[in-house]
C-alpha cells in the first residue's frame, strides 16, 4: 500500500525550533515558532487561564459530548470580542473550531461547496500554511501584492489595484491585524477601500484574526475589520485563542459566517458542521470552556486584559530596544521599521544567505523568508542579536 510513498516536505516553522534544539552551543536564540516567551524565555500559561481551569474542575459535572458547532456559550461571547457592538453581529453566527487552522480549513470547505470554481486571493507574503489549506480544501489560490521589501511596510497601491479587478467569484483572504509574517499591518484607510471594493465588485471578504490584541489592544485590533463587518453583505472569519489567551496546544479557535441574512448564515452553519462531521466530528472543548470562563466573568475578563496588555507591551518595548542598538551599531535608520510592525513578526529583509549565516555563524534562528519572533525574544537577548545582525546584514 505505502511502498512508492515519499516523505513529506518538512514544517518549514516547526524544523527551524528543532535544529535550534539540537544546537548545542551554548549562545543561540530561537525566533522562528510564534509562540511567546516571557523575559524569562518561559511561554506562560496565563494566570486568568489557571484560575478559569481550577473553576472548571470544581464545577465540570459530564465530559458528554456537546454538540457539533461546540459550545454555543464560547461561540457567543468569542463573536462579541471579535465584533464589540456592531451591527452585523445580529446576523453572524459562529463555530467552535479547532484553532484558527480548523476554521480556515472550514470555510475553505463551504467556500468549495458553494462555489467550486471560486478562486482565494491572499497576500503576497502571507502566513505558511494559508495556501496548503486552501488547496487542500480543493480551492484555486492566487496572491496579491503585499509586502514591499524595499520600504517594510504594505505596498498599498499595488494591493489595491489588483483587488480593484476581482468579482463575485473571488474572496480575499485579510489578515485582521499584526500580520504574519511581515508584520506590516493595512491602514484603517485601505480597509475602508477594500470595503468599498467588496460592495461594488462583489468580492468575498475572509478574515484570519490570529493576533487580536497583540498590536495596538484589544478593540483597535479588530477596527477595520469591524468598518468593514458593518458595511459588507457577507463575510467570514477565522479566529484564534492560541496567542491572545496562550491556548496553542488546546485548539481552540472558532470560525465566524455572516451573511446578508441570519437565514443565510444558519444555512452556511449547517454546511459547516456537515464538513466538521465528515472530519473530526466535534471541537476539543477544553481550551474552550477556559475561554467561555474569562470572557463570561468580568473581574476574570479584566484580569486576561491585562496580562494581553503586559505581552503586548513587553513585544513593543523589545522591538524599541532593538531598533534603537540596531542604530548605535549601524549608524543608520536601516532597522527602524522593527517598531513600526505590529505583532509578534518582522520580515527584516535578510537574504535566504543571511538568514543561512545568523544561523550557521550566531546561531540565530529565522524563518525562512527571514521572518524574526520578536515575542521570543529577551530584552537581554538584544545586544547579542544586534550584534549579530549588524555583522551580517549591514556590508
Ligand atoms: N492564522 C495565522 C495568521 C496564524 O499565524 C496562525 C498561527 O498561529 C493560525 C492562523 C493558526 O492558529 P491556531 O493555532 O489557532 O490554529
Ligand atoms: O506562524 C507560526 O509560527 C505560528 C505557529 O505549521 C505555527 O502560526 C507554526 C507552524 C505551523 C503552524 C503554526
């Protein structure tokens, strides 16, 4: 049966953590994986997260199923954190997913159903496992322009002239904020002309909400995409607790479908769920009763804030510190862009020979692609990595 099969090509993310684990110097730094890490190198499990799993554990009285679309509770108040109090909300319906992957793998699946020969737009970089999963589901995958590595930031015009020629049969895939990998993030302005676009050409808008909360806060996170939620007749969204909530290994996700009618969009739910059936039947409820505890008790609620606050701020004061030993070392402005980014990524312009010498000669470890985590990374981390950048990408 298995004799002719090959092996798969390797997690081009997950090989990087695991050649930096079998590097036996003693110096090294890992910034591939996007996970955070506090000051310490530990990636905590959340305080707010302990305390809803103790509840759980006093209160959990079955671990019957719950049901195919998971816990209607998690969905609820996870479509409230998402949406706040727009309008759509009262046509949007959710999934409990396993994590954003499942999501996407999802509504990739009804999209197929719906619409066979639709082709799915994403940007030009974008996140590895985007256009696997779309292809999996059987949909055709295009890109558009993004990323400008000449200036680090999104190349907005030529983004929005090529979405400007899409139609009924595409969607766009939009990262809702701190986008991966490039961490350049469109600006409120290219949301409202992407929302424009969308009513007048009748383009699908699929949004991956992964970060919310790790670039600017909580709700101005989630402000284009929620101008535009408001303002388009349909739209879909895949979204994340592995980051916001430090969930990672729990998969907890939830997929979001609204659509012109609350009808409409109880109807792409059930195609949803039939999909789920067919694969993994029903969601992991753990990580998602946690989620549903914090979200649903305001003291809980508050306290989870303020800990996305502390990641955040430990993000951007790391990418401060950086920025600023880049100029002491290079005598430029040629890194500044680092604390422009949002998120826990930057693309930092290093050739595939760059990113091969930080890891062969400073036993610094990027993406491929020269993606860096910077939420992996130790304020008293920075000087080494400064050095070793400056060594190697400045001539
Ligand atoms: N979408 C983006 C943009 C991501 O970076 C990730 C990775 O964390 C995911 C989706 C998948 O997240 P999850 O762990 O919820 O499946
Ligand atoms: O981009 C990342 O690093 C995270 C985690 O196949 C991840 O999204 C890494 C590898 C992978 C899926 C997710």
């Amino acid at each position: 049966m298995f004799s002719a099969l090959t092996p798969a090509v390797k997690d081009p993310i997950l090989s990087q953590t695991l050649a930096c684990l079998q590097d036996t110097r003693s110096r090294k730094l890992d910034l591939g994986v996007g996970v955070y890490r506090n000051e310490q190198g530990v990636t905590p499990v959340l305080q707010s997260v302990k305390m809803a799993e103790s509840r759980l554990l006093d209160e959990q009285d079955s671990k019957a199923y719950v049901g195919m679309a998971g816990c209607e509770r998690f969905n609820r108040v996870m479509m409230d954190l998402l949406l706040g109090d727009n309008s759509s909300l009262s046509r949007a319906v959710g999934v409990q997913t396993p994590g954003a992957s499942g999501a996407l793998r999802l509504l990739a699946e009804v999209i197929k159903i719906a619409n066979p020969t639709a082709k799915i737009w994403t940007s030009d970089l974008s996140y590895a496992n985007h256009a696997p999963i779309m292809k999996a589901a059987g949909l055709d995958v295009a890109y558009y322009p993004y990323f400008d590595p000449q200036t680090k930031m999104v190349n907005e015009v030529a983004m929005l002239a090529t979405l400007s020629s899409l139609g009924k049969n595409d969607v766009v895939l939009l990262h809702g904020c701190c986008h991966n990998p490039t961490g350049a993030d469109l600006s409120y302005s290219s949301w409202q002309t992407i929302t424009d676009m969308a009513n007048v050409q009748g383009f699908l808008p699929f949004i991956d909400m992964a970060y919310q909360g790790f670039g600017d806060g909580m709700e101005e996170d989630a402000a284009g995409f929620r101008y535009l939620a408001e303002r388009v007749p349909d739209y879909l969204v895949a979204s994340s607790c592995s980051k916001n909530f430090g969930l990672y290994r729990e998969r907890t996700g939830l997929a979001v479908i609204a659509s012109d009618t609350l009808q409409q969009s109880e109807c792409i739910k059930s195609r949803i769920m039939e999909c789920a059936r067919s694969s993994y039947t029903m969601p992991p409820d753990h990580g998602a009763a946690i989620v549903r505890i914090i979200l649903e008790d305001k003291v809980l609620k508050e306290y989870w804030l303020s800990e996305v606050t502390q990641m955040r701020q430990r993000i951007q004061q790391v990418r401060t510190s950086l920025v600023s030993a880049l100029q002491h070392r290079t005598d430029s402005h040629q890194f500044d862009f680092i604390a422009q980014h949002k998120g826990m990524f930057s693309v930092i312009g290093a050739t595939s020979d760059q990113v091969a010498r930080l890891r062969e000669s400073c036993g610094v470890y990027l993406v491929d692609g020269g993606r860096m985590n910077l939420a992996g990374l130790k304020e008293s981390d920075v000087p080494f990595l400064a050095d070793a950048l400056s060594e190697v990408m400045v001539p």
